[in-house]
C-alpha cells in the first residue's frame, strides 16, 4: 500500500473491487502509469466478500472438462435474457474479450477453472448449457501477501466460512452441501488442513488457503504489489475534473486534505453501485426499500460515482435494478447474510403471511427477490417472508448460521438468536402463532409440500424441474433431490428479506466501457466498470459470476481503448440478423 499521492499519472482507478484491480495491473503492463484510490480502509470491497466466481462462455478451461460451447449460443443466450436492456454491440464485446480476460487473470497469477456441472441461470432458454460457463478461482496462498498486506483485504462473509473461520471453494461446496460421495471426508480434510497448518496457525486465524472472492481480491491485490502500483485507501474521489472538454483527473481526500490528481489518458470509475444510499434507492428501487437489507460492506457503495458523472451529463440506465438475492439478519453481525444455497435442500419453504407458498425456493436468487416483490404487491406478507422446515431438514441441512443439529444441537444456539434469527414450534399451529403467520395456510403449504416430496413433482413453482434447481440439491434424496416432507416437529422459522449484492444500474457505456452522456456520445476521458455501470446483462442474471466476469471484461476493453489500441469486433455476422433495442445503450 502506498499512502503518498502522484500529482499525476496516466490512468486514475477509483474503487478497488476485481474490476479496479484488474485494470490497474493490465494498465501498468500496458505501459501506463496507474493510481488505486479507494474511499474505505480496506482493499476489495464487495468483490472480496463474493463467491469470487466468473461466466465466461467459450473459456480456455471447457475442453478440458469435455465441456462444448460456441460463441452463436452463448450471445443468444445473453441477448434473449437481456430482453433488449443491453445493447447488441456490448453482449458481444463482452463474449468475444472474456475468454481472452480469463487467461490474463492466470498469466498474472489468478487462476481459474471451471465448474462443468454448475448450470447457467436461466436453463430453458435457448443457448444455455448445463455447466461448464461459471469458473472458480483456484487457491491463493495468503503467505505470499503476508500478514500485514493480508490485513489490508476485506475479510469475507461469515457465512462463507465453515466455523467462522475456514474457506471453502464452490467444488467442495457443492460436494458437502449436495451429500455428494465424499462429503464428509471433504469436511475432515478442510478441518485437519487448517487445524496442522503451522506455524501460521500461530499468527493468524486467518486461513492460509484464500478461495472464492478472498482469493480473487488476495491474488490481484499481489499482482498489483509486484507491479508497485500506488493504492491510497480511505481516499474518497470527491469530484471528476472535467477541463478542456474531457474529464482529466479526479478530485480526492486524502489525509483530512482535498487534493487533484490529473489523468492524462483518462479516468476509470470501478467505485460499486448505490445499495447503501437509502436516498437513491427510494428515488430509484422499488418499495419497500431498506439499505439495511443489502449483503455489500456498509461504508461503500453509497453512489457517489454515478453522481459525479450525472453532474457532467453522464447518462443511466437499469436504475430500478438490483443483483437480488434473500438475505436473513444475524444479531451482531454488520450486515446481513445472503442466503444462496441451503434454500435448495430439501425439506424447507418459504411462505408469506397467508402461510402461502410463492415461489420455487431453489431458483435463481434474483428471481426469488423479486418474487418477494411481486405477491407482496399482490397479497402482502411477502416482505419479509419466512423460509420454513422441520426437525430433519434441522438435523441434516444447514441454515444461514445454524449448522445441521448434529453439529449444533439446539441447546448450543445462542440466547440471542432465539426469536430474533430463528423461531420454533413444537408443532405448525405453534410455529405460526409465534411468527404470526395463518395457521391453516401454513399447514396447508406443508401438507402439499410431504404430498409433492413423494410424487417427485412440485405441482405449483416446478421446483426441481431443472438442472440449476438439482444443483444444491441433496442427491441422496428421491425422486427428487430439492423435496422432502415438512412433517417431523418441532418445526423452525427464519425471517427472509429481498435483499441484494448490489445494484445492478449505473453509467451507460459502450463496448469500450467509455461513459456515454443522454445524447449517446462519449465523454472522453471517462471509463466505468462493475456495479458502476449499466449492466451488460440487462435486468438478468445469466449464470454465477455475471457481475465480476463483466467488471474485469470492460475494465481489460477500457484500458485497451485508453493505450489508443481499442479491441476490435471480430463476429459482427451475429449482429447483422439482430435489431438494435431501442433507446438503449446501456
């Protein structure tokens, strides 16, 4: 970390998520000279916390995995879930450049491979595949950091860690959470790896083997170090300097000061979204809204970005968007927890206060948030909701914090949780007294579920119909691996809110990542990057890793375009039979 400032450079980066990073580091090997500034105090920001995934179509690593894939599906794919929120020429930029980016990230010691049965998103539209397009960063080694540069990363969620303290990556993950053959060998492993792991277990808590998001932040954050490429922290960018027709640097403060550094080349904002900023939210998000629900760092993401390009015409777009996901509250804890997967295992639903059913509690988590939304607006008590299950789903599955009863029994539950983070019942009719829920509804929703869990079909939302619901399923569980009876007392209850990682509207920009103003022309000098930005998937969410696979493709294509050598189109056959959306850009 270095705590002095240039009075200029080639390229200002502000915000040091995967986006920021990556265009830091290709920036310096691409001959130019880079500033990092970042408004908290530590490197990462939501990227750090993620599951640090990445789609990417057509990666280097398919084939390998006897994975088949084309460029013509994949922009079909995208361009059909986009649903004419996102501009042909970007899909494109995005697909054609991400392979390419996914190999830099391995040439600068950020390693990825694939994950060949973790399905795209949305699996029955056309030019989806089963797997094999989401890649998972390999394991870092936090002792090339070091401890003190180590400390300089935001530390991940709780609920990423086994114990509190171990780190987990979405192979063994899904191994453990699936039952999978070996299961609880992977679990024994992890546990002796990090219990023998002297003598750094003498220095930190802190787990050695970084995965996921932490090994993404940690890996790029060390190829910035080898670089020498400045990084200030806790400097917040004030205002974008705009001089001779182009934004030429950036207003910061820095040690109680205000300083300007000038940009030659230009200005790459990779600074997050808006979710913490209850003002913008209420001008922009549907109701209710609460920044409290959000899963992102509390101190960020507060849209101060957006609202300095607005100031020099900038445009915006998606802004009534979010990268949605459940998220619970945990007593203490500074934010809230998403929860992605445990809703998948069989044994559990979630319902409103008419004890209703809504939605198929496996699908894609964006989809659940605004499923919220939706039979909230039509029936109410959907916002929040309760996710429901029984005493086997309690002693096999984990919750949000709860660990399987076998693990933690309800005698080790903390006091304060009770009636805070988890509710219980000896029976339906008892649970739904306590949660305020209808009684018969609720008893009728569990009933159905038993009926469904031994027929093998969900009758009403179709869960477990498709590939991506089966996922984190349990595989030992038939017919079908996401249902099973809610019958066996006492019964348990969590409190759910439409939540989300982010906020998925920003900057329009190009395919270059250069920020457009209302009449669709550049504003030179100006990049953007991330949650930053108008997403290029439009309101979607095509598969896991949508938003850092974006975030590093347009930071690797804006830096392209700011050492003068834009990268080029090389399919525009697949445009020709395709309609520009209408007044869109982003």
């Amino acid at each position: 970390m270095d705590t002095s400032l240039p009075a200029e450079v080639d390229l200002v980066v502000v915000g040091s998520g995967a986006g920021g990073l990556l265009a830091a580091v290709r920036a310096k090997d691409a001959g130019l000279s880079v500033l990092v500034v970042e408004k908290a105090a530590q490197v990462g920001g939501t990227s750090a916390l993620s599951g640090g995934d990445i789609w990417i179509p057509c990666n280097h690593n398919q084939a390998k995995a006897g994975v088949e894939d084309n460029l013509t599906d994949a922009f079909r794919y995208v361009r059909t879930a986009a649903r004419g929120m996102s501009s042909d020429e970007r899909i494109l930029a995005y697909l054609e450049t991400a392979p390419q980016m996914a190999e830099y990230l391995g040439a600068i010691g950020v390693g990825y491979r694939c994950v060949p049965l973790y399905a795209d998103y949305y699996p029955t539209l056309p030019g989806a595949r089963p797997g094999g397009r989401t890649m998972d960063p390999l394991g870092f080694n936090a002792a090339k950091l070091g401890l003190e540069a180590l400390g300089h990363v935001r530390p991940t969620n709780p609920g990423q860690l086994i114990m509190g303290r171990m780190n987990i990556n979405s192979f063994d993950a899904h191994t453990m959470l699936s039952k999978g053959r070996g299961s609880n060998w992977v679990l024994v492993k992890i546990m002796l790896r990090y219990a023998l792991d002297y003598p750094w277990r003498w220095k930190t808590k802190r787990d050695r083997r970084l995965t996921g998001g932490q090994a993404l932040v940690a890996g790029l954050y060390w190829a910035l170090r080898q670089r020498a490429i400045p990084l200030a922290l806790d400097t917040p960018m004030r205002e974008l300097v705009f001089d001779g027709g182009r934004v030429a640097g950036v207003v910061v403060e820095h040690g109680g000061t205000r300083r300007t550094i000038h940009a030659r080349r230009g200005v790459l904002l990779a600074a997050g979204g808006f979710e913490r900023n209850q003002a913008m939210r209420e001008q922009y998000l549907p109701k209710p809204t609460d920044a409290q629900w959000t899963a992102t760092p509390p101190e960020g993401n507060t849209g101060d970005a957006i609202r300095a390009a607005q100031a020099l015409g900038a445009a915006t777009a998606l802004m009534e968007h979010t990268w949605g996901a459940p998220t619970i509250q945990v007593p203490k804890e500074e934010k809230f927890r998403p929860v992605f997967v445990e809703r998948s295992m069989p044994g559990c639903m979630v319902v409103n206060a008419q004890g209703k059913r809504f939605l198929d509690e496996s699908g894609p988590y964006p989809e659940f948030q605004q499923a919220m939304f939706t039979d909230h607006a039509a029936h109410g008590g959907a916002i929040p909701a309760w996710i429901v299950f029984d005493a086997d789903f309690r002693a096999k599955y984990p919750m949000g914090p709860l660990m399987p009863a076998m693990a933690m029994p309800d005698t080790r539950i903390r006091k304060s949780w009770w009636n805070t983070l988890v509710w219980k019942g000896e029976t339906l009719a008892e649970l739904a007294a306590a949660i305020g829920v209808d009684a018969i509804g609720l008893a009728d929703s569990a009933a159905r579920m038993t009926g469904f869990a031994q027929t093998g079909t969900d009758e009403d939302f179709g869960r477990g119909g498709n590939v991506f619901d089966r996922y984190y399923g349990d595989v030992n569980v038939k017919p079908n691996p996401n249902l099973a009876p809610i019958a066996k007392g006492p019964f348990y209850a969590m409190k759910i809110w439409p939540g989300d990682i982010g906020t998925k509207g920003g900057l329009v920009t190009d395919r270059d990542g250069r920020v457009l103003d209302a009449t669709g022309r550049a504003i030179d000098g100006l990049y953007c990057t991330g949650n930053n930005s108008a997403s290029v998937m439009g309101p979607s969410y095509p598969g896991a890793g949508s938003t850092l696979g974006p975030a590093m493709t347009f930071a690797y294509r804006a830096v392209a375009h700011a050492t003068g050598q834009p990268l080029a189109l090389e399919h525009r056959d697949l445009l020709a039979h395709t309609a520009e959306p209408a007044g869109s850009h982003a």
